[in-house]
C-alpha cells in the first residue's frame, strides 16, 4: 500500500469562541463541536499562588474542591461522577487555578449537579483538612529528595528571586499551619466571578449552555483577588546545590525573558525549538547522540502572567556534568555566531506546525488554546497569526535574537547534585 502524500498545512482554520455573559458578569466561552458527544467545561480563577495569603492555601484550595460538600461527601462526589463516567480535573499554576469537568453530553445534566456543589458549595471539612495536610507534607518531603526538584525550586528562586512571588518556595513544615480557615479565606477571596472565565466545548447546545450559564451565575462576586506585591527580580546567574550520593546532576539553564504578548515571544519559540523542543533537536543531537550523556533534553519558553523565561533542561551523569554543561554553552554560541541553515529550519516549522494540529485536533485541545489565549488578551485569531510568524521566520531573524537574548552574561545557570563526584 503505497503511502499517502506528505502535506504540511499553511494555515489554520478553529472555532472562534463565542462569548456569553452570566447574570453576574462571569464570561462564558463557548466553542460548539456538536460531531463530539461530549462536553468540557473549565472554570479558570485568577486564584494562583501568587494570590495566597498563606503558604500552600492556592493549592490546597483547588484541589481540596472535591473533598465534600453541603449537600454531598467527596465518596459521593467520586461516585457519582464514575458512575456516569465523567470526570473532573485540577491544574494550578502561578496565576490560575483550573478545575475542568468533561462528561458524555448526554449525561452533562446529572454531572452538572456535581459541578455546583464542587464549585459553588465546597465546605473543606477540617478532617479531611488535616488529612490532605499529613499526606501533602510527607509528599514534599520525598519530592525534594530527588536533584530534579532541587533543581527546579532553585531555578525559580535563581531567575526570580527567593522572594519573589514566582520564585519562592515553602518548606514542608508550613504545611502544619495550614487551615481550614485558611483554605476557606482564599476560596471566599478568589473563587469569585470578578475573578472567574468559563470555557466550555463540544456539544454546546441550547439547554447546556443555559446550565452552565446557571452555575456561573451563582458564583459569588467580589472585588478583583490582588496577586502578591511583585517586586524586582532577583537573578542569580550561577547556582550549585550539593546533593550527597546523587547519581545524576539535574541542570536548569535559561533566563528571563517576556510574556507571550511580546512580539518575540513566538519567534524565541522557534529559536528555542530548534536548540532543544524535538527529539532531533541540536542538544538532543549532542548531549544524548554523539555523547550519550543523557537520555533527554529539552528547551522551551515558558509564559506567565506578568512576564515569561527560556528554560533548557536534563539530567546527567554525575561524572559528566561539567562536560555536558560545556556542550549545552557551545550550542547556545552556535545560534548566536552561525545562521541556521534553511533546510534544518524548515523542518523545525514543520515540527511546530504538526505540533499545532495535533493540539488543535478535538474540542478538548481547542477549548486549552481557547483558554490561554483569552487569559493573554487575544482571540483565536491568533492562532493563524501565530502560525503565519512561524512560517516568517528567518535565519537572519533567528540569528539576531540569539545575538541578543542569549548572551552568556543573562543566562542562569542551576545545578543539584554530587559535586564531590567531579574531582
């Protein structure tokens, strides 16, 4: 059977939004695929961490959620969403909490009743407050055990600053002061329509619309949930963390860079996709082809709210960490003294654009671009624009933002792992 012809798509044709708006001022995005019988709604709430007042509560909250009700138990909770085979899910980052719910469409009216009580009438019983407490703390304990996680709390700290809002970190004994009360004051403070936007797809129709209009109308409104004061940045460029007995070196590199709303933001993306955001990127090509040094790595621009950052990461041998670090350096001055050559940087787009489809291929997909793009001030339109500045980009163009952004001089340089293995 002969194989079909390769096409790689020009443009990109998605669903636009359209916007509706609840009694309470909450705006509700709708994206209707009625092909899929299914429906996905996601309440996105400007209730990150960086709006916490205490350590732990943003996290806690989200997915505290579902850990009973007014009128149900989180075993009831957990039980009728399997039973109907619906499901719900809990992501938080710095800026935003989302709590997704995805059902049959034909069995949405009965998940719908679980909706409101998970969103709208959560108490967080002191029991199980205590519980998630214990479990939670023990938990963190183990994780910073590993160089990875070291590595990864000490890059935030490095590039922001230990302060900061987006680079500190809490010990696992804050977890002991942690409340109920404590939970309750952010949901009361942050889990508000002045704070909240709805994304729902699939089968959209009249009467799915109207109910989860009727959810969104009853969140309760507020004033706007403040972030954390965010002072300057605090960057520190070269940072080791002695790990005794490691095996492996876990290495973060990158630097402070901008939000995606930055006119650069997209073509750093393809900068950064071609040092190390596929498998035959140039580090995956050195550091784990030629010099086996690894077994992955990669590069990519990371957003938030107020601004964003180039991180490049891997773990390696313990022996070899200097090496590899020298290797990852000697690349990252390749981009800036030599231009891309036009057939690698085809492909590289080509990668990208497949990349778009696959995530755009369902309403599920749809609705997480659909999101992002809202919290960025764009519509979907943006999309096409986005793949169009893909396909724009040049060696010269890429060639200069290397020379500009990737200075020795502004990269951060963290390390976690057993230096005494270097010698």
């Amino acid at each position: 059977m002969r194989q079909p012809p390769l096409t790689i798509p020009t443009t990109i044709t998605v669903p636009e939004a359209v916007k509706h708006t609840a009694s309470n001022g909450t705006p509700i995005y709708a994206i209707d695929c009625p092909e899929y019988e299914v429906v996905r709604v996601s309440f996105v709430f400007h209730a990150g961490t960086i709006t916490q007042h205490h350590p732990f509560t943003a996290s806690a909250t989200a997915n505290m959620l579902a850990e009973g009700s007014l009128n149900m138990t989180s075993q009831q909770i957990a039980e009728r969403l399997d039973y109907y085979g619906s499901y719900f899910d809990i992501n938080i980052d710095r800026d935003y909490s989302y709590i997704t719910f995805c059902a049959l469409s034909k069995f949405f009216p009965q998940t719908a009743e679980v909706i409101e009580e998970v969103i709208l009438r959560p108490t967080f019983p002191d029991a199980e407050v205590a519980t998630y407490r214990d479990k939670r703390r023990q938990q963190l304990s183990i994780e910073r055990r590993k160089v990875e996680t070291i590595a990864r709390e000490n890059f935030a700290h490095a590039i922001f600053g230990a302060s900061h809002p987006y680079g500190i970190s809490y010990s696992e004994d804050e977890y002991s002061s942690l409340s109920r009360e404590n939970i309750m004051e952010h949901y009361q403070r942050c889990y508000t329509a002045d704070n909240c936007i709805v994304v729902c797809s699939g089968a959209i129709n009249d009467n799915v619309l109207q109910r989860i209009k009727s959810i969104a109308e009853q969140i309760h409104t507020s004033q706007k949930c403040d972030a954390m004061s965010l002072p300057p940045f605090d960057t520190k460029h070269n940072v080791r963390i002695q790990h005794d007995g490691a095996l492996q070196s876990s290495i973060r590199m990158g630097r402070l860079l901008f939000a995606r709303t930055h006119e650069d933001f997209v073509p750093m993306q393809v900068l950064a996709t071609a040092l190390g955001g596929y498998f035959g990127s140039r580090l995956m090509q050195n550091l784990r082809e030629r010099n086996g040094f690894t077994y992955g790595v990669f590069s990519a621009m990371v957003n938030f709210q107020h601004t964003g950052y180039l991180a490049i990461a891997t773990q390696v041998g313990a022996e070899v960490t200097d090496e590899a670090l020298r290797q990852i350096a000697y690349e990252i001055e390749r981009l800036r003294e030599e231009k891309i050559p036009e057939q690698e940087l085809l492909l590289v787009k080509n990668i990208m654009a497949g990349e778009m489809m696959r995530i755009l291929d369902g309403p599920f997909g749809i609705a997480d671009v659909t999101t992002e793009n809202i919290l960025c001030g764009f519509d979907n339109h943006q999309i096409e624009e986005n793949l169009q500045r893909i396909r724009q980009t040049t060696p010269d163009e890429l060639l200069s933002l290397a020379q500009r952004y990737l200075t020795e001089e502004d990269m951060v340089t963290v390390v976690a792992g057993d230096f005494s293995q270097l010698s």
